[in-house]
C-alpha cells in the first residue's frame, strides 16, 4: 500500500493540473528535495520526512531507529581508539605545537601575543593545558625540545578527543542525509582508518578543534532540517548550528566556509518555505525572524564573547604588542605606554617617537652608522626598528629653526615642519637617489648636522582624513609626512636591509600618494614639558576599536604569511591526489619520525568517488528529464544522490576551491575539511552504487555483489591502514628506501617523503 501511494504521488507530480490547484508544492525539482532532506519514504518504514518548513500535512515525527545505537558505539570506540593509542609520543614538540602550545602557555600566564587566527581554539587548548596539571611555564622554542617533566597530554588529549568526534559526526550525517547504514559506516571506516585524520588529531594543533566545529555545525544543520517545526529539537538544533557556526570561525577564518555552506543551505529553505501556499506570510516572517535569531545574531553575539574573553585574560604586555597600535599597547599592563601621562597635541618642539602602522612596521629611527659606498649617497642610515630604542627620539622642529619663547605652538595638519634625530642632530632628509631595496622609491636618510641642513630636509604634516588646521593628536591620529622637495610621501616597506643595515627594516620615500599603513605613522611617545600632560587611559580604545584593529592586524598577518625555510608548503592541486605530506617529526634513522600522509587508499577512493558521483547524477537526470518511470527504490536513490550527495558536493566544494585565490602560503592541512566532505560524499555514492547491482546481475547473484563490494571495501581500507600506520604512531630505524625499514616498498609516490 505504501509503494502504491508513493508511486502515486510521484505520477501526480507530474500533472500540470495539480500544480495549478496546489496547497503545497510538488513540482518535479521540489518532489527531488532540497540540498538537505530527499523527499522520500524510508527503506524500513512508510514515513516521509518533508522540508521541516512546512507544518501542513506534517506525517509526525520520525521513529528513533534503535539499530542504530550499537552501531554508533562501535563506531566511536574505534575512533577514540585510534587517535588516542601513543597520545604521548613522541615526549618532544612536534611541528607547529611550538605556536599553539606557546600560545596556550600564554593564556595561562596572560601574556599578550599575536596570531593571524582568532583566539578561541588557542584559549582551548590553554584551558586543558591548565586543567590537566600544565603550568605555562615549558617555553615551546622548537621542534624536538623534549618535555621532560611538563604534563602536555592533556592538551594533546583534548585534540584527539575532538578528533575523535569527526568520525562519529560523519556516521549521524551520512545517516540523516541517505538513510542507511551502510553508507554511514563506509563513510566512518574511511575516516577512522585515515593516517592523515589520526595524525592531525594528535598533536596540539587548531586543525581537529576547526574540524570538530565543522561537522558539529553540519551535523545539527542536517537534524534541525528534519524537526517539526518551532518545537523543542527544531529550537535546539538551531541553537546548536548557530554555536558551533561562531565556534568555527573563532577558530580559524575557514570557518566561513561552512558559515557559507549553512547560509546557502538557508537561503534555499526559506524559498520553499515561500513556496507553501499552506503557510501565511506571517508563518514565513516567524521562520525567517528565527533563522535571524539563531543563525546571524546568535553567533555574532558569541563571537563578540570569544574576543571580549581572549581581551581581559591577555592584559599583560608580551611579544604581541609590536603589531598592534600605539593606543591598543596603552592598555597592556607592563607597556611603556600603560598608565602614564603625555601631552594631548603634538607641537613644535616636542620630542616624540614615530611608529609605522604597517605590521612590523617598526619605528622611525637612525643612528651614527652610513650607508655603505654605492648604496644611494653616503649619508647617514634611516631604518624602522621593531623595538623601543633611544634612538627612535625625534626633535620636532619649525622650518626656519627659530627657537620659541612663550607658550609652545602646536603642530596642525598641512604645516611644514624639520624632523631633527636627537642623538646624532642629523636632520631626516630625502632626494632623487634610489633606496636601497625598493628601486622605484627614493632614499631617506640623516642630513645636516646641529639642525643646519637644506630644503630636502623639510616635510609637510597630513592627518589622514584631516582638513587644514586640525590638530595631531597623539597615538590617535593617523599622520602622513610629505617631502616638499620631491613630493613623495615616508614609507616602511617592510623589508630587512642586508648586514650593513643591521637587518632593520627599509624606510623610503614613496612617489606613490595611495594611502596605505606602510605610508601611515602615529606619534607614540611625546614629551614637551611646556605642555601639560594628560593620562593615556583618557585615550584607551573601546572594545570595538580593539575589536577592528585585531581583526585588521590579522588578515594582514594571514595574508603576507611566507613559508619556514626548509618547509615544505603545497598547491591546491597536490592535496585530492595525497600528492605529498608534512614531517611532524624527525628526519633521519635514530629520531622518532611522524609524517602527516592521508592513507593513499582512502585518499584515491574519494578522488574516484568524486568523478563516479557526478556520472552517476547526471544518469538519473537524464532519466528523469526523460519522463521515464522507474522503480521507487530508484527515486529514492536519485533523491538522495541530489539532494544530501548535492549537500555533502558543495560542502567539498566551499571548503577546496577557495585555496586556488589564496595568495598566502598553503600547507597539505588545509584540505582536510574538504576531506571530511569528500569522505561522506564516498559513502552516499558507493552505497547507492552497491545497492543498484541489479541493474548488472539478477538475485541472488546481485545480493552477492552488493555484498561482497562491501567486504572487499572494508578489507581494502582496513589492509592499507595496516601498512600505513606507522606514519601516525611513528617510526624509528631504516629509512623507506633502505632495507628493513617499516615502509619498505610503500613509497608509492617519490614526491612523499617518509
């Protein structure tokens, strides 16, 4: 009775009339579902499980299949197993634990630092650190120090705990996207028996915290789409998406990749929703009102907390501060500029520090050294330096060098003025000679002596978005300085001068006027005892001006991020195809070697799935496109291939073709999100190929195939985990390509380097 009312349906679909006379909508296209939920009735009862928008004509609740939860036991016991066996080898740091691990010790000890991703994975990780017994106090200087005496299993516990979760997040996705069981365990042995998922889960690493909220924001997108509507789990379950959304992007920015992927996924909801006649404009306003709430304004709230947090417990000075802005330092305990007290407005006669708003932009600074012979002329050396330095002190002077009597003049946008270096009395200047480095801007260097110079040594003051007149406000204005003889503008440009220049950074003189931080100073530091003096807490940021700025800092940091030496970075293209690794560990025969590699096997059976899915959809398209009828097992096998194989698709997508517009650095790592998807959409496609052996062979001969694809599956991934595993527990002795070494024979490619 129940395939006669499916089937009924599916031929009263296709009657125009009904569309025309419709209360919901079953057009073709609509009756193959969403990305999200196929439309379909399930194997092993007569219930169908509609978009969770429309209310009319709901069937009720979808009975808890209890088959299921011995499945799901085995399924997470295995994969604690795995990520957790030899969690404390080898004792020494492992590739970049030297950050992450510096940076939790951090937290602990409330140390101010930079990073280019946001905070909450590093406060994480210091959070298991601290609860575990870890004091902060192991220093993370490089790979291989040994830990000796620190407890740092717990914070490598707590990653592979989250690590673990993937694979079982993975099983309850493919669940709710195929209905079947057999496609979710697929997907979870692909996951479980990965070398490269082991690996990345065992170290203190951000990789399996991003992961976890990755697949938790999935997970709970995917069973809010299967709820009733506005009851208890519905509010749940978005509640849930929105926290694991604002989880992963406080992570790492990847984040927005899956923020993307729910937004589409919402977007396409709420059309349908629209399209259900049954539902007034008022039941459309409440779903949208509550996607509002659950899905922008709840994780924008708890991403706010996380830097609202990562701010009060950094409030001590530390390695970070040199990134950030003369007024975020102010309010770092143990800063030079914490607590005291200057005067307001820059003015003629003060003495003042000049700090680039670049990243590492430095501080405007010379000293007695020259340029060396063909290097511009030989006049006295103008760098930016990273540090605070005497010699950073610069006398702010009028033109004519007049000295003053009375109340001291102020400094206003558009004045022209000398700066004149404290200790050697050299004036700054500038001319037409190359600079050293960057040959198209010209050389800055110290002129004169005793304050006496020329015209090259004069410079005109701009307040960025300032009008004449306007007033330099100390720390807070952004300032540009002009040379008058040339017309170009002071310039860091970030490079480190050679040996004679003590590897300080480049300071020009720019032809090109384009506002940018590398053209941008502030005055930090101003004494005028003419003056009088006010505390620099009046000019402490608010939390969205800290808030902006660290995000600014960041994406600047992500973007100009450059390979280690002696590392190996990667394209795009190199990751689907397990094209090459990463060494976690050692190099040679006597050290404890770890190599992230994803099991080749796994690797190429995804990169194979990826080709058979699309043939596979385009095949029921044509099908359908045809008129033809086919059997209702194969509706709901075309529903699922388009509607969760077309979800877990873009999912893939989002998450790997941004890397190819990426201009910073890229590792193997970053694929492993992509992975998961890849991962989940080999388990849809192979069960459904396996269940469609019938169409090759008559019963029971197809029964057999169907079966026996599964073992060989399972055997295949199981054999290959057997051979690779030494790559994630590690290795000592012979190297692959020596004799008697646990590799031997197993370096199938020459560019993977184990």
């Amino acid at each position: 009775m129940a395939k006669e009312e499916c089937n009924s349906q599916w031929h009263k679909a296709r009657d125009p009339s009904t569309v025309r006379n419709r209360k919901v909508f079953p057009s073709p296209e609509q009756t193959h579902q969403s990305l999200i939920t196929p439309e379909s009735k399930n194997k092993q009862g007569d219930n169908t499980f509609p978009s969770n928008g429309s209310s009319a004509d709901f069937p009720g609740r979808r009975r808890v299949d209890s088959s299921n939860t011995p499945l799901l036991i085995v399924v997470t016991g295995l994969s604690l197993a795995t990520r957790l066996y030899k969690i404390t080898e080898p004792p020494h740091v492992c590739w970049d634990e030297t950050h992450f691990g510096k940076m939790g010790s951090y937290y602990i000890n409330r140390t101010f630092f930079f990073d280019v991703h946001p905070p909450l994975g590093k406060m994480l990780i210091a959070l298991a650190g601290y609860m575990t017994g870890y004091d902060g106090t192991f220093p993370f200087v490089k790979p291989g120090d040994k830990y000796e005496h620190h407890n740092y299993w717990g914070m490598r516990g707590f990653c592979a705990v989250l690590g673990s979760f993937l694979p079982v997040f993975a099983y309850l996705i493919v669940q709710e996207l195929s209905r079947s069981h057999t496609a979710a365990i697929i997907t979870a042995t692909l996951l479980i028996f990965d070398t490269g998922c082991i690996t990345i889960s065992q170290y203190i690493l951000l990789d399996p915290i991003l992961m976890f909220f990755i697949m938790a924001a999935v997970l709970s997108m995917v069973k809010f789409n299967q709820q009733r509507p506005f009851t208890v789990p519905w509010w749940l379950w978005l509640i849930l998406c929105g926290c694991a959304l604002a989880c992963a992007l406080g992570v790492k920015f990847v984040g927005l990749f899956v923020i993307l992927l729910v937004g589409l996924n919402t977007v396409g909801d709420l059309w349908r929703i629209l399209g259900d006649l049954s539902l007034s404009l008022m039941d459309v306003a409440k779903h949208f009102l509550a996607r509002v709430a659950g899905l922008i304004l709840l994780p924008l709230f708890l991403y706010l907390t996380i830097f609202a947090v990562h701010f009060v417990l950094l409030n001590k000075s530390g390695p970070g501060d040199g990134f950030f802005s003369s007024t975020f330092q102010s309010r770092l305990i143990g800063n030079n500029l914490y607590n005291v007290s200057m005067p307001e407005y820059l003015a003629y006669g003060s003495t003042i520090t000049v700090k680039n708003l670049r990243i590492a932009g430095g501080y405007l600074h010379s000293h007695w050294h020259l340029y060396p012979e063909g290097v511009g002329a030989k006049q006295q050396q103008v760098t930016a330096y990273l540090h605070k330095d005497h010699n950073n002190m610069w006398l702010v002077r009028k033109p004519d060098n007049d000295t003053q009597s009375g109340s001291p003049e102020l400094v206003r946008h558009g004045d022209i003025i000398r700066l004149e270096h404290k200790e050697t009395t050299r004036n700054l200047h500038s001319h037409l000679h190359q600079a050293p480095l960057t040959k198209k801007h010209f050389q800055v260097t110290g002129y004169g002596l005793n304050g006496t110079g020329d015209t090259n040594d004069l410079w005109q003051v701009e307040v960025c978005g300032g009008r004449k007149g306007d007033l330099v406000k100390v720390l807070r204005s952004k300032v540009r300085f002009l040379h008058r003889a040339t017309g170009c503008v002071l310039y860091s440009s970030g490079k480190s001068l050679p040996k004679w220049g003590w590897e300080q950074v480049e300071v020009t003189c720019s032809p090109y006027l384009k506002e940018t931080p590398s053209s941008q100073w502030n005055i930090e530091d101003h004494i005028n005892p003419r003056l009088p003096n006010i505390s620099l807490s009046l000019l402490k940021p608010n939390f969205l001006e800290i808030l902006l700025e660290s995000h600014i800092v960041m994406i600047r940091g992500n973007s100009g991020l450059k390979p280690k030496s002696n590392e190996m970075n990667s394209k795009p293209w190199h990751w689907p195809i397990n094209y090459q690794g990463l060494r976690f560990s050692g190099v040679n025969e006597t050290e404890y070697r770890v190599y992230l590699l994803g099991n080749p096997v796994v690797w190429w059976i995804n990169l194979a799935s990826l080709g058979l899915y699309l043939i596979m959809v385009a095949l029921a398209s044509v099908v359908i496109q045809r008129g033809i009828s086919p059997q209702q097992k194969r509706i709901e096998h075309s529903d699922v291939l388009r509607g969760g194989g077309g979800l877990l698709l873009l999912g893939w997508l989002l998450h790997y073709v941004p890397f190819y517009v990426m201009g910073r650095v890229l590792y193997y790592h970053h694929y492993f999100p992509a992975m998961l998807f890849s991962s989940m959409l080999t388990g849809v496609t192979l069960d459904i190929l396996l269940r469609n052996a019938d169409l090759l062979l008559r019963q029971p001969y197809s029964d057999w195939l169907h079966r026996g694809g599964q073992m060989v599956l399972l055997f295949t991934v199981l054999y290959s985990f057997h051979l690779f595993h030494p790559l994630s527990y590690g290795m000592t002795g012979p190297l692959a390509h020596e004799p008697g070494s646990a590799m031997a024979g197993l370096k199938w490619m020459d560019s993977w380097e184990f």
